[in-house]
C-alpha cells in the first residue's frame, strides 16, 4: 500500500496555517495523525490527515491520542473504507 506523505508546507496550506513552525508545534503536542519521523525531518500522511478532518479534528490539549483512533476508523467507514 502506497502511502503519500507530504511535507509541513503542504500540510500548513491544508489548514491555512501561517507557519510551518506551527505545523512543527502541532506535531510535537500530537496534535495532528500520521506524522512520520525521517531522521530530523517529519512527513505527514495524508491519508490520516484527510480522516482526520473527516472525524471533525477534534484533538484538545491533554486528550489521549487512543480517542482519536476510533474517530478516525469511523470515519474511515463513512468515506467507505479507503483513504
């Protein structure tokens, strides 16, 4: 399975951020799904991103990254079980 993974630029274009330091900082909160460590560099995974706008993007400060996975498996479903 090909996964496509995209740099913190093309993430901040997604959700309109100003930064990629604020992309960065999301990643270091856990924040954000699908984040992929190269070394020093991260990718993100698309896939997880999308499902994760899907599931609404409902990720607080402090929440257990455990109650996002079920968000996204449903969300998943919806989307008919490809991502």
């Amino acid at each position: 399975m090909s996964r496509r993974l995209a740099k913190a630029s093309e993430v901040r274009e997604l959700f309109d951020l100003r930064s990629n330091a604020r992309v960065y900082e999301l990643a270091r909160r856990s924040m954000l799904p699908g984040v992929v460590r190269l070394g020093r560099q991260l990718r993100f995974d698309m896939s997880k991103i999308r499902l994760f706008i899907e599931a609404g993007g409902h990720h607080l400060k402090g929440q257990p990254k455990d109650q996002i996975e079920p968000k996204l498996a449903e969300a998943k479903d919806v989307l008919g079980g490809s991502a």
